[in-house]
C-alpha cells in the first residue's frame, strides 16, 4: 500500500493491524508513507504524483483509490485481487494526498477503485482498505467470514 499523509494514527494502528495479523500470503501487506507535500493544490498535487510515480515498479498492477472510480463489491474485488495474484503480478493500491493524483497517476493506473460516492478520511480509508482486503482473502478461500 502507498499512501501519501502522516503514519498511521493509533486507533487506526490497531485496526489495521487487527486485519493484518489474518492476512496470509500471498494477500500480506506493506505501507508504505509517503509524506505531504508542502505545496498547495495542483503544486502539492504534482510534487506528491511525482513520488508515486517514482515508487511503482513498471510491472506492478496499480490500484488508485479514488471516490469518481469503479464502485464493485467485494466477491468482485476478490476475483480481481486473486486474479492478479495468481498472474504473479505485485499489487499496489495508491491512497492519494488532500489534493488528489495527477492524470499522469491516473493513466499508469490499472484500475481506478471508488470505495464509496462519499469521501472519507484518509486515515479511515487505510483501515478500510485492510479490511476489504482480509475479506478478499476470506471469499478468495472459500470460508464465511462474507456473508451474502
């Protein structure tokens, strides 16, 4: 995971690391933090695209989280996630900075994800994402954690 903000607040510390203590290979994570730019809008939204950018391996598939993106549920997510797994490709999933990414981020991307129309805080949209995540697992395996 790349997110661009601050470290993960405690109480969402321990969330994400409630769901990523059930996460198995090859659904396992990592975060990494990139910081805010000092900018303002489509200057911090460059200066901080440029770091996403620099950070991607060219083979990587590219998930950016982005609320004007695809809404699909999660029995979707999961066959996405595990097809792209079962391909050997890396995943990442880019939470951008306050200002967004730039269209260059945008078309590197693989595929745009709304987690909702709504807009959420970052720090909310880390421990969602770690959960979806687990249950991607959990669908992908075949057991009840999702429930239909």
């Amino acid at each position: 995971m790349l997110a661009v903000g601050k470290k993960h607040e405690a109480w969402v510390a321990d969330g994400i690391s409630r769901y990523e203590q059930r996460l198995r290979k090859p659904f396992d994570v990592s975060w990494q933090l990139l910081p805010h730019s000092a900018r303002d809008g489509e200057a911090a939204r460059a200066e901080e695209s440029e770091r996403i950018l620099a950070k991607l391996d060219r083979d990587a598939f590219l998930v950016l989280l982005d609320e004007r993106g695809r809404n699909v549920d999660s029995p979707e997510l999961a066959r996405r996630v595990r097809a792209e797994l079962d391909a050997g490709r890396q995943i990442v999933v880019v939470i951008g900075g306050a200002y967004g990414v730039t269209d260059a981020v945008r078309q590197r991307a693989n595929f745009v994800w709304s987690l909702s129309a709504l807009v959420f805080p970052h720090q909310l949209v880390r421990l969602i994402l770690a959960e979806q995540l687990y249950r991607a697992q959990e669908i992908s395996a075949g057991r009840a954690y999702h429930h239909v």
